[in-house]
C-alpha cells in the first residue's frame, strides 16, 4: 500500500516541557490508524503538527512524498479535519460556517456540496441557527461536515464523535467506513472510545509521555495482556472473595456480581478449583482482555 502521510522524528517542546519526543509514524492510502493515550499524551499536539498549525522544534511531516513545510498550500488542498478542541465562529449560522470554510478548497459547486452534508450529518434544519445557540452534539456534526467539504484524501479526526448520541455516533462510524472504502480515505483517529477504535481501525499507535510505546492492531495490543476477567453471581460473595484472596487472585465485588483477574494461562486450574471448591454461582461469563485493558494498563505506566 502506498504511503500516504509520514511523521518523521516529530518533537515539539514548550519551554522546557517536551510534549511530544521523537515520534515517527506512518500512513498508508485507504488505512484508519487510530491514536490513542491517556490525556497529556501529545495526541492532540501531533495533529496540530500533522495540520501545520503548531511547527515542530525538530523532525519533519511528509504528505503523498511532499514535505508539508515547503509544499503547505498544494497540500492542504487535499486534507481536512475535525476536532472537539477546535470553534468554529460561534456568531455565524451553520450555513454561513460551512459557505466560508469552503472557499479555502477549491471546490466546483459549493452550495451543492454544502447542501449534500447538511443532509448527510443531519443538519440541514440548522442552517439557519448560530453556532452558539446548538447543542454540543449539534456542534460536532457541524465541525464533520467541515471536514469533509473538500472531499479529502487525507482527514485528521480528533475525538470526532465526542458529545454525540449512541445512535448518531453509530451513524457518523458507518459513514466514515463508506468514506473509506468508496474513495480509499487515509485516516487519523484519536479517540477515547475503545469500542470506537476497535469497530473503525485498522492499526492502532499508542502514545504516552509524548512517546509511541506500541504499534499494532487493536487485537495484537489486546493480545499482549495476560489478564482474563472472569464474572460470576456467587450465592456467597464473601466466600468466593476469601478463596480468591487465599489463591493471591486480585477479585472485586460489582453489585451482585464478582469479577475476578486472572492470567489467561491460568483460567483452566481457576475453574478447576473453583469447581472442587464449596463455592456456588449462577452465572459465569468470561471476558477475555481487550484494546480498553491495553489503554488501562499502559496509561498507568510511567
């Protein structure tokens, strides 16, 4: 596959402060690459840097094999973005907002455009309203349909669906998967949802102390956790808490339910035991680790 986009060697420091440190990643045509770490990471920071917003201390950002510095403009024609860290001007209508930002692409029928993604993100009886009197969800769609105006090959997407409804954001995910695969969108995606992640990205960089600690599918991350969550409905919780604690097995009381930590090596002797045990339960489920207990375990690192 084609690279699309190259961060290379990024680092950006605010005074003595290193928010990002040597980053280097990249970006393949038709990919969704999800960015991930705790807040503080430097996702945000690396985007406005991938933007030209913020101008590295050192390394270098390539887009389609040009560099963004010398070739900013001919670039930027082809990417966009959206971010919920980003206004829009609030004492503009939708339509106004929309109408302005178009003229920084070179778009062939702009009212035409505007009118297709009004429809698409389900605004278009908000055209009318000022941004400062939508609701932040309505405000989101808005910041979207931004990012699609110029039909790019290329989209940044900070916590794009943040503040959105279950349902709407369902929408917006589905869209973004057609996007893709009707014209091979190369995408950027940060967000704190891991089912998110999971559903739309193909590869996944996570980033912490402004660092890329891994890089990998969101099922290879998830893969490198040891620990399986076991949950059952004992008839004792005290009792099955006791047997836990006695075993050195980390276990904790949810409700009516207990939820217990163990290596995935280990499952087979812990229901082993649990069966020749005094222990009775009703309900046993057994979640096995996920991209969410990669984001736990990794955000803690120091």
């Amino acid at each position: 596959m084609t690279e699309i986009l190259q961060a290379k060697n990024l680092v950006k420091q605010f005074g003595s402060f290193t928010a990002v440190d040597n980053i280097s990643f990249v970006l393949k045509e038709g990919e969704i690459l999800g960015l991930l770490g705790p807040n503080g990471a430097g996702k945000t920071t690396t985007i406005q840097m991938l933007l030209g917003v913020l101008t590295p201390t050192a390394g270098e950002v390539f887009y389609f094999g040009k560099n963004l510095k010398q070739r900013r403009e001919q670039i930027l024609e082809q990417v966009n973005f959206s971010s919920t860290y980003t206004n829009l001007p609030w004492d503009l209508t939708v339509w106004e907002n929309l109408h302005f930002a178009s003229y920084l692409y070179q778009i062939a029928d702009r009212k035409k455009r505007i009118g297709e993604l009004l429809e698409i993100f389900k605004i278009a009886d908000l055209r009318k309203n000022k941004l400062n009197s939508l609701s932040s969800g309505q405000i989101t769609r808005v910041n979207l349909a931004k990012a699609f105006l110029n039909s790019p090959k290329v989209l940044l997407l900070d916590e794009p669906t943040a503040s959105l409804d279950p349902d709407v954001a369902g929408y917006i995910r589905e869209f973004i998967l057609r996007e893709r695969k009707k014209f091979q969108v190369s995408i950027v995606f940060s967000s704190h949802n891991m089912a998110e992640v999971e559903e739309l990205c193909d590869r996944v960089i996570f980033i912490n102390h402004g660092r890329v600690v891994a890089n990998n599918t969101p099922e290879g991350l998830a893969k490198t956790i040891e620990v399986c969550h076991v949950e059952l409905r004992p008839a004792d919780p005290n009792l099955l808490l006791r047997h836990c604690a006695s075993k050195g097995l980390p276990a904790r009381r949810q409700g009516k339910y207990c939820v217990v930590d163990v290596k995935e090596s280990k499952l087979a002797e812990f229901l082993r035991e649990l069966g020749s045990s005094e222990i009775v339960y009703e309900e046993i489920s057994i979640d096995k680790p996920t991209l969410e207990d990669f984001f736990i375990q990794n955000s803690l690192t120091k």
